[in-house]
C-alpha cells in the first residue's frame, strides 16, 4: 500500500489526472464510492478482472460507469 487516508462521506481523494474518489456512503462494512475520471481512463471492479476480462474490448463492455 502507497497511501492509507481516512475519509468521511461527502469527503473526496484526488489523484493526478483527473480522477476523483468521493466516499459517498458507510454502511457496517460497506463503502459506497463514487469515481470520476476522463473517459480514456478504464474504471473496472478488481472481480472483472479476476474473472478474466482483462482484454480492452471486454473491459469497455463490463465497465462501471454512471
């Protein structure tokens, strides 16, 4: 791990190039987040990957997007 930050909701991380991490909701252990990038950038849930859809075209297919 590179960095370890707490947020709260409502709270954001920003990373270089456009991309931002909002923590939109805590619930037990879940966490709710939103994230904004430019459309270049690929944002793929890391069980996507684990199943196999490591391939550009399928990525673009499976990606979270809102």
């Amino acid at each position: 791990m590179s960095l370890i930050v707490r947020r709260k909701p409502g709270q954001n991380i920003v990373i270089s190039g456009g991309i931002t991490i909002q923590v939109l909701e805590v619930a037990g252990r879940r966490v709710k987040l939103g994230i904004s990038a430019p459309p270049e950038i690929k944002i793929v849930r890391e069980e996507l990957l684990e199943r196999g859809f490591k391939r550009d075209e399928q990525v673009s297919q499976h990606t979270d997007r809102s």
